[in-house]
C-alpha cells in the first residue's frame, strides 16, 4: 500500500489554474521526486497536501483515509510535515525556538526534548546556535533549521520545496547527503521538489516530471536518468 | 521635586506601557490598529465597581474577575466581529474597532450612566518617601503591578508554547500556520491577551482618575503613540516610548504648566517621525511583504 496516493488533483488561484489533474504515488519509505520548471505547479502539489491549499477536486489518500480537506494542523498531526519553499524560517525567533515551532502539534514533552536532540545531533552547527535568532543564520544553516524544524513534528513523510535552492554546491552536496540519512536511519519517506534534476534522481527511487499542471513523464528515476534530453527539454520550459 | 516628577511619571508611563502593548501585539498579528483597547479597560473600570461596591466583593477576587471579563470581551469581539472581516484591509479593521470603540462607550452609558463615578480606593492614601522624593502609595502601588504583569508576559512569550507561536504569526503567519500551528487560535488568544491587559488597566487607572465611559480616551492615545514609538511593532520600543511619555508629560505639566501636558505626548511623536521616520516606514514596508 502506498503511503500517499494522490488522485486528478486540481487546483486554482482565483483565475489561474495551477494543478490540472495529477497523480502521484509516494510508497512507504520511499524517496520520490518531483521534478519541472518554475511555474509548474510543484509547489501548489505540496501545499495541497500539506492543507495549506484547498484543491478543487481529485483526492489525496494518506495510508488510505481521505484527507483532502484536512486542515494543516491535523496533517502535521497524521505525519506529514513540509519544509517550505525558501526556507521560510521564523527570523525573529531564537534556533530552539524555531524547533520548537516545528512540534507545536505535539505534546510529549520529553519526546520532544529527544527529538530536539536528534536534529542537533544531524545538524551540530544548531545546536552550537541554538540561542541565535533565525534570521542571523547563513543560508545553509537556514535550511538545516527548515529540516530540523520539519523533522521536530515527528513526521512519517517529510515533503520538502527545492531544499537545495539557492546554496553553493558544497552545501548542495551535504543537503542531499542528510536527505538520504533521513531516509535509510530514520526511516522517513520523502517527497521533494527539486530543480536539480541530476542530485534529485540520485537519491530518490521515483520521479514525476511537471510541466503547467500536469504530470508529462514518470518513472523510477534510474530511467529516468537515461533520458536527460526529454527531462531537459521540460526543465527549459519557462512559465 | 524632580525625582518625584519622574516617578510619578514612570507610574503612568506604565500604564501607556500595558496599552501600548496590547496595541502593538493585536497590531502586528492582525493588522488592526484597535482603537477599542482603551475601551476594554473602561469596561472592566466599571465592572470593577459592580464587584468591589455592588457586590461587594473582596479586592483580588474583583481583579480576577475583571481579568476574565477582560478576557472573555477579547475573545467576543476576535470571534464574533473580527474574524469574520480578518482578512479586510486595515482601514476596514481600523474602522470596525472604531465601531467597537462607540459601541461600548454606549454600552457603558446605558448601563452605568455618563457621569463620573469613584472608585473605591485600593490602598492607602498617604504618600511615601523614596530617597526623598515623595510619591503617593497608588503611583507605587501600579508600578509594581505593571512590573509584575509585564513579567507574566515576558514569560508568556518566550516560555510558552502559544507565546512563541504567537511571536511566529507576526514573524510569517503562512509558514506559521504551513506548521500546523492553529493560526486562528493563535489570534484569539491576542485578542485574549488584549483583554487580559486592559482588565489590569482598567482596575489599576480607576482609582486614578475616575471611572466614566470616556476615562480611556487618553490613555489609549498616549498608549497608540507610545506604540508607534516602537513602529507598532517593537514591545520594548513601546515600552520605552510609554514611560518617556510619562515622564516627559509629568515634567511639562510641573514646570511648564498643566495646559501643556496633555500636549506633551503629541509633540513627541511629531519630533520622532520628524527625525526618525525610516524606522517607521522601514517595518511599515516589512509589513507589507
Ligand atoms: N499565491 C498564488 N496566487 C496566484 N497564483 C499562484 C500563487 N502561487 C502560485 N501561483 C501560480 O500557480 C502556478 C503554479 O505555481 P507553483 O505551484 O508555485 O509552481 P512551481 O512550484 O512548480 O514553481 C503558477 O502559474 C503560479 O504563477
Ligand atoms: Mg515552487
């Protein structure tokens, strides 16, 4: 049974539609990726399932039960937790209290210090700066709050918006080193938008390719990997 | 002459500070300047005296229920008038908390009449010596309940689960509420939270300065100036502006004269965004985004 079974979703802002009918599959602690230009509507995916869009039709089945107009709270709260486009982090709260964000849903209060341990533990430099405010961290570390901030809602999916974006290909490196530590120790699965088509079909098993809505190719990314000229000629596509 | 000035201002001040508080905090959650926040307290003043003189209730039990009257004023007006029109632009926030504002002047005429009424005293009359200067024991008296209060919200917001959050919507209430964070709770509770200060206020001021439907209207004004001392947006920032209002008010009124002192508070926000407006604009502009 797949974890997360999303069926002819649709959705529009006002006049603009953004999702015409797509169809995606994540399998339990699989890593499936989400691949397109900007404009596509990876983000709009996301947010759906995270609540924080109302799709306007189609349905989203979390480890079967409909969810599809769940609030985000009660989502989080069923296991899925996003890591938003941009990073998104609160700047004017301390690290640990961004964490603390990130489990609000929760109240197992000693289960949450242990999970705020783990996160320093993946990431040491947020411990190191646990007590400095978001907003002072650099770009990589930022990210690495976004993630740990995910991870503190003790999620089973883990849905994360082009986490590599903006960073110097070193840090690149290591955001997809600790996406597949997610994955293979803590068992997470993971759906992710990326724009780095090469990184992306590396570490996941799936990949969908989107181009103004809708799903053009899928396949295990293995495959999908031999067709970078078809996969290309998507990623080009403005708009 | 002068130490006595400046505390007696400070103890004013602090009071602007409780206000202003309120305002930055409902402002910077829900984009509403809430003219109405003075009026809360007005209406705790009078519940005060149905309590402390009517019922004749015990003094701490009067500030409990007053709190919670406070409190529960808060919630109403979040649930039953803001909510509905949350996401207007802020001149339509800003005007509904106008009409809140007449509203519950009238519903204080209506139920308690127009005229001024005392509030029974809460503490002993005589004034004290502080390293010579003398201050009445009320002055001290609301000093050390502002001081206590705005522990209790520093704790709040740093401490508790629903501060922090309440500090996260200000900061981006999309990823906030992205987080599963329950962003309308959230908002309740900071019109709660408005409540929960202007029910202090209210019992603290009135022993002061008389207790009628319109014993706020300064006091909010001072308190939103004070606020915009902060950018309606920093707390300390208006907490500082609160008490160099009070102080500054205190001292014109001894040596320039009392005709200016209401003056005082109005002068100082004109020399600010006279020379300070880039702050101003600057978290104006961050609003926006
Ligand atoms: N908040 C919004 N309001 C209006 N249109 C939007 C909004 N967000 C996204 N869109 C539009 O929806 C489409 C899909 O956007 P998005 O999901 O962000 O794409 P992607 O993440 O693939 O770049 C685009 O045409 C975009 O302009
Ligand atoms: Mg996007």
């Amino acid at each position: 049974m797949s974890l997360l079974k999303i069926d002819g979703l649709e959705a529009n802002y006002g006049p603009v539609t953004a999702l015409r009918g797509i169809s995606i599959e994540v399998p339990e602690g699989g890593i499936v990726t989400l691949l397109g230009a900007n404009g596509a509507g990876k983000s709009t995916t996301l947010k759906c399932i995270s609540g924080v869009v109302k799709p306007r039709g189609g349905t989203i089945e979390w480890k079967g039960d409909k969810i599809l107009n769940r609030s985000p709270n009660w989502i989080t709260r069923a296991g899925i937790a996003q890591v938003p486009e941009g990073r998104r982090i609160f700047k004017d709260l301390s690290v640990s209290e961004n964490l603390m964000m990130g489990a609000y849903t929760r109240s197992d209060r000693g289960q949450i210090r242990s999970d705020e341990e783990r996160v320093f533990e993946l990431f040491p430099r947020l411990k190191e700066r646990s007590k400095q405010l978001g907003g002072s961290l650099s770009g990589g570390e930022q990210q690495m709050l976004a993630i740990g901030r995910g991870l503190m809602a003790r999620p089973t999916l883990l849905l994360l918006d082009e986490p590599s974006l903006g960073l110097a290909p070193l840090l690149v490196k290591d955001i997809f080193e600790t996406l597949l530590k997610l994955n293979q120790e803590w068992g997470l699965a993971l759906l992710v938008v990326e724009q780095n088509v090469t990184m992306a079909l590396k570490v996941s098993q799936f990949g969908y390719v989107m181009q103004l809505g809708q799903v053009m190719v899928s396949g295990p990314s293995a495959e999908l990997r031999n067709d970078a000229k078809v996969l290309e000629s998507y990623m080009g596509v403005a708009q | 002459m002068l130490g006595q000035q400046i505390l007696s201002g400070l103890a004013t001040g602090s009071l602007y500070a409780l206000t202003a508080i309120a305002v930055v905090v409902v402002f910077r959650n829900t984009r509403t300047i809430n003219l109405a926040q003075g009026d809360f307290a007005m209406i705790g003043a009078f519940l005060g005296i149905v309590f402390l003189k009517d019922w004749g209730l015990n003094y701490y039990v009067t500030i409990l229920l007053v709190v919670a009257c406070c409190i529960v004023l808060g919630f109403g007006v979040e649930r039953i008038i803001m909510r509905p029109i949350a996401n207007s632009d802020w001149l339509t926030l800003f005007t509904t908390t106008i009409g809140i504002y007449y509203i519950l002047h009238g519903v204080a005429g209506l139920f308690w009449g127009r005229d001024t009424k005392a509030f029974p005293l809460t503490f002993d009359p005589t004034p004290v010596d502080i390293l010579g200067a003398v201050i009445s024991q009320g002055h001290l008296y609301n000093m050390g309940w502002a001081l206590a209060i705005g522990a209790v919200l520093y704790a709040f917001f740093n401490f508790t689960k629903q501060g922090v959050a309440m500090r996260a919507l200000t900061d981006d209430p999309e990823a906030a509420y992205m987080m599963g964070i329950p962003v309308r709770f959230i908002v309740l509770l900071t019109w709660g939270l408005a409540g929960f200060i202007a029910g202090f206020v209210g019992i603290l001021i009135a022993p002061i300065i008389y207790v009628s439907p319109e014993m706020m209207d300064e006091v909010l004004v001072k308190g939103y100036v004070a606020a915009v001392f902060g950018g309606l947006y920093s707390i300390q920032g208006a907490v500082i502006g609160a008490l160099l209002i009070g102080v500054a008010e205190n001292l014109a009124g001894g040596y320039i004269g009392s005709h200016v002192k209401t003056a005082t508070a109005f002068v100082m926000i004109v020399v600010l965004l006279a020379f300070r407006p880039q702050g101003l604009i600057g978290i104006q502009k961050r609003r926006e985004i």
